[in-house]
C-alpha cells in the first residue's frame, strides 16, 4: 500500500517516510507512527506522520 490514503494510517503502524532532507535522494526511514499530521483524507506526496522517534516525513509504504 502506498501512503497517499489518511484512512490506511493508523497509530502504531509501522512505515517507510521520506524526510525532508531525504527528498531529493529518495531515502526510506523505517519507523512506527505516533501522530497523523496531514488533515485531509488524502494527499499524493504521501500523508505526512511523525514518528516514534520524533522524524517527520511523508509515507510512501505501508509495511504489510
């Protein structure tokens, strides 16, 4: 599952982001979400999430 869908995020799931810093490159950052930053149900960059860690990103997988 990509991550442009607000409804397939949820707390605790575990995902793949690109930071900011990492856009250009396309690096994934593994983590678990804690907070749903994006307020529309939909976004096609990715629905923006911090994670457990505290980085800030925009899902572009969603671990099965």
């Amino acid at each position: 599952m990509d991550g442009t869908k607000r409804a397939d995020i949820k707390p605790g799931v575990e995902v793949y982001i690109v930071l900011k810093k990492d856009q250009r490159s396309g690096t994934l950052t593994q983590g678990i979400v804690k907070d749903i930053l994006t307020k529309s149900p939909t976004h096609p960059h990715g629905i923006k999430v911090q994670l457990q860690s505290g980085e800030i990103g925009r899902v572009k997988k969603i671990r099965d």
